[in-house]
C-alpha cells in the first residue's frame, strides 16, 4: 500500500521520484490491500513481494521509509548518505476489512506528508 500511495501523491504534487517497495522476506501482494486500495482509486494489483536485493542499486538511495516494526529492526544499515524514516502501522492482516481501510489511510497521509516534506 505504501507503494500505491508514494507514486499516487508524488504525481498529485509533481515529483520525480524513484518509488520502490521490499520486504524483509518475500510474501505475496494481499488480495485486501488490492481492494481497499482501488476503493481510492489506485491500482496495485501490478505490484509484487520482493526482497531488498531484488531491487535496482539496493544499496543507493537516498531515503528508506520503514512502515512496520518488523522492517524497521531488520532493515539493513546503509550509507551515511541514506535517510531512513520509520513509521509504525498495525499490520492488517487476518483482520476485517475496516481495519485494512484504517491503514490504508493512515499510510495515505503519511506517505503525503513524507512527498510533501521532500518537496519543500
């Protein structure tokens, strides 16, 4: 969701931004994710699970936005150059979809305010 979101409000405030998304083990994209977030309009189904070191350049970015506990103490150090940002959401899984719904957009408006940040 926290990828949905990054791409949705940085073309929304006219960013150039690399958004890329990992996890600490690979899993699979959640059929409730999928579907809380079209109900905002925005498509992930085109999204996958994938590791750190699946993605381009692992090792160069210049922010790493955590947004479970889990991640935030397994994520790796990185170059002092790297910013890391963490921010603690209730994992959804396994509950109903109103509780989807409350991190959907509680990620929403973290993700904006972090783009909006960046801008500035």
């Amino acid at each position: 969701m926290a990828e949905g979101w990054l791409r949705h409000w940085a073309r929304e405030l006219g960013l150039k931004v690399e958004v890329h998304s990992a996890g600490t083990e690979k899993t699979f994209l959640k059929p409730e994710a999928v579907q809380v977030m079209a109900e905002v309009g925005i498509e992930i189904q085109h999204q996958f699970s994938k590791t750190l070191l699946e993605l381009p350049d692992p090792w160069n970015f210049d922010l790493v936005w955590t947004v479970c506990d889990a991640a935030n103490k397994a994520c790796p150090s990185y170059p002092a150059k790297t910013r890391r940002r963490h921010t603690s959401f209730p994992d959804p899984s396994g509950k109903p979809l109103d509780a989807w719904r409350r991190v959907r957009d509680a990620i929403g408006e973290a993700a904006r305010a972090l783009l909006e940040e960046l801008k500035s």
